[in-house]
C-alpha cells in the first residue's frame, strides 16, 4: 500500500493558483506600462547636431620630446662642425654577430625599419649597428653619421 503523503505535489493546492494570479497581473502591468509608455512617449524627435570637430595638427618634434628623444648631431670627423642630422634613431635590435635594424624617423616622418645596408632618405646607408648606435655613410667608404638612443632616464 502506497502512503498518500507521496502523492501530494510539493506546493499545496491552495498555493498554485495565488501564483498562477500574481503571475498575470505582474504581465498585465507590465504590459500597460508598455503601451502607456508608446502612446505617452510618441513626442517629436529633436535632432542634436553634432560638436563641430576641431582639427588638430601634431607636431612630430614635439611628440618625439615628449617621448624623451634628444635632438641626435652627427659629425664626419673631430673637430669638424657639428650638424644636426634629418635622421632620428628610435630603437635598434641586433643579434651577437651585428645583424639586425634600427628604427629611424627621417625628416619629422614616422619611424621605419631599416636593415643593415638599407637606404635611408638623402642617400646615406645603415652600415654598422652597435647596441645602441647606428652609423649612416655612403654606399662606398666609411661611415660619415653616428645616430645614438636618448639617454635613458
């Protein structure tokens, strides 16, 4: 013989429909608020017009001092005047052996990649990389330029 406590469900009877009741009213009132709100709401759209944009041009010098770069000089040989150079070394990556690029910004341009033996604007080629220096010269003879790295802060 089976108990009849089993056979009653989990939430008395008197219970499903107090629930079943409050479940409607909640989707009657939500959806008379929705309907209030469409016929209520149904105002002329006003346009904004948008905030005039300003332009603004960047200064590369100043960008590259706020970055730390330090004006980079280049001379040929000792005691001949020094020269500011149109060349700005930003990073250099080599390997043990001395292969590898250096990061170069040319005439307030962004920076690019340059290999060893690349070359750069105004004629002059990338010819020997050290761990924190490039030297520039032409594609014949010795190096003429000596770009260094800002010094580090």
């Amino acid at each position: 013989m089976t108990s009849l406590r089993s056979l009653h469900p989990a939430i008395p009877a008197s219970a499903a429909p107090r629930w079943l009741a409050a479940g409607l009213w909640l989707l009657a009132g939500l959806s008379a608020s929705y309907w209030g709100l469409r016929v209520w709401g149904d105002a002329e759209l006003v346009s904004v017009p948008a905030p005039a944009a300003e332009s603004v041009a960047a200064d590369p010098q100043a960008v590259a001092h706020g970055l730390g770069a330090v004006s980079v000089v280049a001379s040929q040989a000792e005691g001949e005047p020094i020269e500011a150079s149109r060349h700005v070394l930003l990073g250099v990556v080599r390997d043990g052996a001395g292969r590898g690029a250096a990061l170069i910004a040319s005439d307030g341009k962004p920076a690019k990649p340059y290999r060893i033996g690349a070359e750069l604007p105004g004629g002059l080629r990338l010819r020997e990389l050290t761990p924190r220096e490039a030297l520039l010269g032409p594609a014949e003879g010795e190096a003429t330029q000596r770009l260094s790295l800002p010094a580090k802060r």
